[in-house]
C-alpha cells in the first residue's frame, strides 16, 4: 500500500483539489454574494457595497411602498400551504397503495407520480392554462393550488414511499395477529415510523411550491401575483434592489427551517445522500 | 395464524395495488396532469389563433424555419453543456466528500442543500451581480491586471452557463453522491495496491462505478437546465433565444397558442429524447 508518490499523484491531487474548491466557492459564493448585496446604501447593484445599510430592508417592509411585494407573498405563502396540505395527504395514500407491491402495475404507477420531477414543467404550466382557459375558468388562487399540486406532490410521495420501503412488514404482521384493525395498524405502527419521511417530503414540497416558477409563470396575473414572478418583474425592468432585501430574508427563512427540518426528521439522511 | 396474515395486513402493504388509496392523486394526475398535456399536443394541431383551423400548418411554420430550428438545438446544447460543466466539478467535490470525515460531509450536504432550496430566482439575481461589467469576476479580473476592459458575460452562452452550473450543480451532485459512497473503498486500495496510478484508478475503477449515479443526475440538469426560463432570459437577454422564452412568448404576448403549443411539445419529446439518450447511455455502459 505505501507507494512513492509521484508527479502523476501530485497532479491528481491538485487538480481534484482546485476544482473541488472551485465547485464549493462556485455554490456558496452567489448566496453570500445576494445576502452582502442586501445591505448596501446604494441604489446599485454593486459589489462589494460602498457602505452597509439596512436601508433596503426598511423599504421592504414598508407596508405602502411594498405593498404588491407583501401581496405576492401572502398569495405565494397560502397557494403553498393549500397545495402542500392536499399534496401530502394525497401523496401518501398513493404511496401507500404501492409500497413492497412488486408488480407492473406498482412499477408503472410509481413512474407517473414521479414524472413532474423530471418532465419540462413549463410545457404543463402553458397546457394547464389553456385548459382551464378552455374551461372558461377566470385566472385565481385556486387554479394555482391544483398546478402546484401536480409537481410538488412528487417529492411527498418520493420521500413517503423511501420510509415505507424501509419499514420491517413483520412489525406490520405481528400487528394485524394480534387483532389490531388495518387503520389502527396504520395510526399506531406505520404513520410513527414513516411520519419523518412524509414530513421532509412535506418540507421539499413547500419549498418547491415557493420557488416555483414555470407554473406560476401561466397561471398567475396581476390580481393573483406570486412572488418568484414578481420578483422576475423587479430584475427585468429596473432591478430594483429590494429583490436583493427579499432574497436576504428568504434565504435567512430557509437557512433556519433548513436547521429545524435536519435536527427534526434528518432532512440530510433523507436527501438521498 | 402466519398463514392468514397476508389478507390483514395494512393498506398497501399486501401484493395488489390497492386501487382506492392510488385513487385521488391518480385522478388529479390523470385530469390535471395528462389531460392537459393532451390538451396541448391537440392544439397544436390548429392553424390559426382562434382555434378554428385544425391542420398542420403551425407544425410546418416552426420545422420549416431555419430560426426555430436553431433555437431548439442551441436549447439542446445548452442542457448538454451544463451537463458538462457540472460533470466536471461534481466528481472532484465527491471525491473529496467521500475522503472527509463525518464533519465535513455534513457541512458539504449543507453547502449543496442550500442552493438547491433558495429560489431560482434568488440564485439568477445573484448572477447578474457576478457576470455585470462591474460585477464581482469583471472587478477581479481588472484588479488583477488580466484585463483592462470589462469582458461582456451578460447576455454570453458563457455567462449563461456558468450561472446554470451553479444553479443545477446540486442535482448532479446528490445522486452522484449517493453512488459514490457505495462504492466499496476496498476497490481503490486494490487498484493503487496493483500500481495503477490515482488517475488510472479515477477512469477505470471509479468512474465506471458510479455511472448509474452519473446519469441520474445528468438527466435531472439536463431537464432543468433546457427548461430554465428565468435564468436563460434574465442572463440570455434577448439576444439569446430558447424554446421556453419562445413558448413565453408565444403564449403570453402574442397569444398565437397552437404555435406556443408546437414549442411546448417539442420542448417536452426533445427533453425526454435527451433523458432516453442518457438511459441508453447507462445501459450501454452496463453491458459493456
């Protein structure tokens, strides 16, 4: 095992080392970029910044002059949970009615709920609004909700059914021996020990219902604005640095719930990593 | 008693898909999924903006216009050279995550989370601070003396993706991830053991291994990168025009829906052709 290292080893290490730091500095350094961006004084995108202020924040905050940021945030927090809510509560039972089923069926089944995550989601964000357009349906909240629904479900049912392929089915036999009903079987053995899979699914979901864009992009309008929209608004005419105030304080929410989620349900483990 | 089990086990748990717990998300998919995907490829078939024509004549305006014609291979090699860029900086970061210590990999997981969770959006502003004429790689090429002008990477393929790497760098590296740390470490003390040397190793032992991984993740960026609309108008400007800004426009400002209608479904078959194209890819390299 103890070999001379050679020039050959040499250059494999530095060059494994130069990129791998290329590649951290190339992920963290955008984010940190935004957040000292957020604090400038100055009414440029500048950076560094000519001096700190939370200036901007203030302005953000300011309930008359932010006042259609504030609307697209409160629209974008309810199409969020609405759809988050109905997704994973939907997502599990069809995990459920697959899980340890080892047929083309189940196989079948599992591709098409998974398939939002890799097909080009803008194709059905154009598709779902011709429907409901040919519906005769007006633009609103709701539409939002059942488009949302659609692509965040998946990392629900990704998630629930990693925890269900996981779980010991003698814990599931030994119960139903004993007498226990399939829904008290469910309520007491299964939902405990998958409950933290549902819940980092529930978490991405969210996550992906904010940030989501190629949806969002047909389905909203002026009266139902929501924020990544929004803020693409912002960046393409004047770019307003309050986007870089919006961007601080959603990155500051989801460092925290980021924490709260790996301390709660191992949102790491579960990553697939 | 073990004998009677199966018939009362939970939901789901026994061999038969239990259609009624498949039933709502099923039939949310199956209306507001596939229906409207139906929808589009239907309407793409009509001639004029009033859908009153049905015939193929906005399928020939796109195929038979050279413009329309490049933007969809300039999409295509787009997602192929994010795919690329991604590649190369995502194998050295699994490497050194698979050398760390516990610490580290937690602290690298973070740094990989991080990104993926902040907004699109967020991550497409923070670029343009980067690639501006006065922007944070403009400023240290300058204070370097590696240049006395401002290079223009706004409104670049260049500029555009390396945002994209970034932007997609995670998806490429959590499957990676995955299968690289399966990978039996005994392997690699056999390989350098037998004399190859670390980059012999790399390409014959370590590459192949993970190439399951590889191609997940390549097909994940490959996907988001084709479909990028804010990042690729934002960064691309105008000058740079791809099918999603195409179908955006299409739809929303000219309202011609069956030829919005033709983009969209050629954006989904040339997405899923790429994704089929790596799935050969796997398959090739696993019987070879």
């Amino acid at each position: 095992m103890f070999q001379r290292t050679t020039p050959s080893d040499i250059s494999y290490a530095v060059v494994l080392r130069l990129l791998a730091g290329l590649g951290v500095l190339i992920l963290v350094g955008p984010v940190l970029i935004v957040l000292i961006t957020s604090f400038t004084t100055s009414a440029a995108l500048k950076f560094p910044p000519p001096d700190l202020s939370v200036r901007w924040y203030v302005e953000l905050f300011d309930r008359t002059r932010s006042a259609h940021i504030h609307t697209a945030a409160g629209n974008t927090l309810w199409v969020a949970s609405v759809a988050t809510g109905l997704g994973t509560l939907m997502a599990v039972m069809a995990a459920l009615s697959i899980a340890r089923v080892n047929r083309p069926a189940a196989r079948a089944l599992e591709a098409s709920f998974l398939s939002p995550l890799i097909l080009p989601t803008l194709a059905y964000g154009l598709a779902s609004l011709m429907l409901f357009a040919l519906l005769g349906f007006r633009p609103s909240l709701y539409h939002l909700v059942l488009g949302h629904l659609v692509v965040i479900s998946p990392f629900v049912f990704r998630t629930t059914l990693a925890s269900l392929t996981q779980l010991d089915p003698s814990l599931l036999e030994s119960s139903a021996s004993l007498g226990a009903s399939r829904f008290y079987t469910f309520r007491r053995i299964t939902l405990p020990i998958i409950a933290p899979g549902v819940a980092a699914g529930a978490f991405l979901a969210f996550i992906a219902s904010i940030d989501n864009v190629p949806v969002s992009l047909f389905l909203s309008n002026a009266r139902t604005s929501m924020l990544p929209i929004r803020m693409w608004g912002m960046m393409e005419s004047t770019l307003d640095v309050r986007v870089a105030a919006i961007s601080g304080v959603l990155i500051a929410v989801i460092l925290i719930l980021m924490i709260v989620m790996d301390r709660l349900v191992g949102l790491t483990r579960r990553m697939g990593v | 008693m073990a004998i009677a089990v199966p018939a009362l086990v939970a939901p789901g748990q026994g061999e038969r898909v239990d259609w009624r717990l498949a039933a709502p998300l099923g039939l949310v998919y199956l209306g507001l999924f596939a229906g409207p995907l139906l929808l589009l490829i239907g309407i793409s078939f009509f001639e004029d903006s009033e859908l009153a024509k049905p015939g193929l004549a906005s399928w020939r305006r796109f195929w038979g216009d050279a413009f329309y014609r490049g933007v969809v291979v300039d999409t295509l090699r787009l997602g192929l050279l994010t795919v690329a860029a991604t590649t190369l900086l995502a194998y050295p970061l699994g490497l050194v995550f698979c050398a760390s210590g516990p610490r580290v990999q937690k602290a690298l997981i973070f740094i990989i989370l991080l990104p993926l969770l902040t907004s699109v959006v967020i991550r497409t502003f923070a670029w343009i601070v980067i690639l501006a004429r006065e922007g944070v790689i403009n400023n240290t090429l300058i204070a370097l003396g590696l240049t006395s002008t401002p290079l223009k990477l706004l409104q670049t393929e260049l500029g555009l993706v390396m945002a994209l790497t970034q932007i997609e760098l995670p998806l490429m590296l959590l499957p990676l991830l995955t299968v690289m740390r399966q990978i039996d470490p005994n392997l690699i003390d056999a390989s350098r053991a037998l004399g190859a040397s670390r980059w012999r190793t790399f390409f014959r032992v370590l590459l192949p291994l993970s190439i399951p991984g590889w191609i997940a993740g390549a097909t994940l960026v490959f996907a988001s990168a084709c479909t990028a609309f804010i990042s690729q108008s934002v960064i691309g400007g105008a000058s740079l025009v791809y099918l999603p800004a195409l179908i955006w426009q299409q739809s929303m400002v000219v309202y011609h829906w069956p030829f919005a209608a033709v983009a969209a479904v050629t954006l989904l078959v040339s997405v899923l052709a790429g994704i089929s194209l790596f799935g050969a890819l796997e398959r090739a390299a696993r019987t070879r």
